[in-house]
C-alpha cells in the first residue's frame, strides 16, 4: 500500500496531466514512459524521482515550486520503518493528519490504549515477542500526537460498549484501560462518547472505520481493516457518506459527560 505522501504526490501528478489536456498515453509517450508505469506513478504504486518530476513540469508547463520537496518527502522513510512495520498505508496517513473520527465496535481505539492493553491484543494475534515489541514501541509513539504542541491530532472516538466491556487481558488489565480512557477524555484533543447497550442495534453495527481529515484542504481518507488487509477510500461521496454516519451515531451516542461516567462506572464493576 503506497504511503500518504506518496499518494497526495501522485493525485497532484494527476490533476498536472489533466491540466495540461493529456492523456496517459500521450504524456506517458512524450516522458519516454510506457503507459503502464505512468499509470503506477499516478496511483503511487511507482516511486518518482525528482528528475521526472522536472520533465513533467517542463512537457507539462506548469511549475510547482513546492513539488520538489514533496516528491523528496515521498522517498524518504517513515518513522516506523524502524520498527519493521508494514504500516499497510495507515501510519503514514495518520502521520500526516489533523483530526481523526474512530468507530471502535471490539476493541478500544490504538491510541487510547495503555501498554498492557495492547500486549495482551497483540499476544491473541500470536504474534513473535519481538514483533510485540516492535507493534507496542510503535503504538506507544503514535500516542504522542494527543500531547504534541505543534501538530496535534485531534481525536473524536465513538465507542461501542462491547468494547469496554470484554475483559482484554483479565479484569485488571481492563480496569487499568477504562481509568485510561477516563483520564484521556480530560485532554482537549479527545472526545469520547459511548455508544450503550440499551441502544440496541446501530447504523454502526456493520463495522469499524476512521476517517482522517488532514490540513491545507487535502481531501480526506475512508479507512476499513479487514482480514487480509486494508481499504483506503478518498472519493469524496463515500467518504462524506461515512462522515455522515458517524455523525448520526454520534446523536445516537451518550453525552461525553455521561459516557464518563459510564466508564467510570464499568471500571468499579471489575
């Protein structure tokens, strides 16, 4: 899966051709590319380099002085890439984002989770110790943006009360996770709201997803897990059909006060 970056830079490659009132095949032709690989390039499954960039501005004649570095910044290695992550596309785009909307049906948000949470949710996966490790150290540095000063990420989270409820780790582990939410929900970059079992059943009942919104008015992104993988979703429609959901349910959800409290209360149940 093409990291964000490169996927803003080949939209922006996208829109130059379509500008200049090429076609693929035509603009592939005069770039010395087959169509194919240009075609790689404009979905960001291909790399460009900055070389190819200044022929495309040149055949193009449109100049970009920002394009450099963005096709610079594409190229250059993630932070996690330390960890050995396959990020499946999210990190990076996460990485890069303002504001987060998350349904969480099973498990508690990744960035409202404690350590040992995420221990015990990574140990059912069956995971190697050191790719633990790797997975922890990761999500632990992900967290960081809740209380980063110059670029902060804006957290709402709407919450499914079988989330809170199944006992991740045993009862301890929970607790300590339900306090953590609790003590989260005080910082200014954290809504939380719970969606409660009386509600019965949902418009969210389908399914988990996150949409991420990102500064300078880029379009933002639809994101959905699945079992071999991940689904990244930038057309407008689709994402503005998701936003609208989550927005129900949010109406649908208890009170940010109120879903407190109900946390609150599950934490002295256990």
């Amino acid at each position: 899966m093409p990291t964000y970056r490169r996927r803003r830079l080949a939209r922006r490659l996208r829109q130059m051709r379509e500008q200049a009132g090429l076609t693929l095949a035509d603009a592939a032709r005069r770039l010395d590319k087959t169509r194919s690989s240009l075609g790689r390039i404009e979905t960001g499954q291909s790399r460009a380099d900055v070389h190819l960039i200044r022929s495309m501005m040149d055949f193009y004649d449109i100049y970009d002085p920002d394009l450099l570095d963005l096709v610079r910044e594409a190229n250059r290695p993630g932070w996690w890439t330390k960890y050995g992550i396959d990020d499946r596309g999210y990190i990076s785009t996460e990485t890069e984002a303002s504001t987060l909307r998350e349904l969480a049906i099973i498990n508690i948000p990744g960035l409202l989770q404690t350590e040992s949470y995420m221990r015990a949710q990574f140990a059912a996966h069956r995971l190697r110790a050191d790719r633990v490790e790797a997975e922890v150290s990761a999500r632990l540095f992900r967290q960081r943006r809740l209380v980063d000063e110059e670029f902060p990420l804006d957290l709402v989270a709407i919450i499914d009360e079988a989330a809170l409820r199944k006992k991740v780790g045993g009862a301890e582990v929970m607790r300590g996770q339900l306090r953590r939410l609790v003590k989260s929900a005080e910082l200014p970059t954290v809504g939380i709201q719970v969606l409660p079992d009386k509600a019965g059943s949902h418009p969210g009942a389908d399914g988990a997803y996150t949409i991420l919104s990102f500064p300078e008015d880029e379009p933002s992104v639809l994101y959905v897990a699945c079992v071999v993988g991940a689904i990244h979703i930038e057309k407008p429609e689709e994402v503005a059909q998701a936003r609208l959901k989550f927005d129900q349910l949010r109406s649908e959800a208890l009170s940010p006060t109120a879903s407190v409290a109900l946390i609150e209360r599950l934490a002295g149940e256990l």
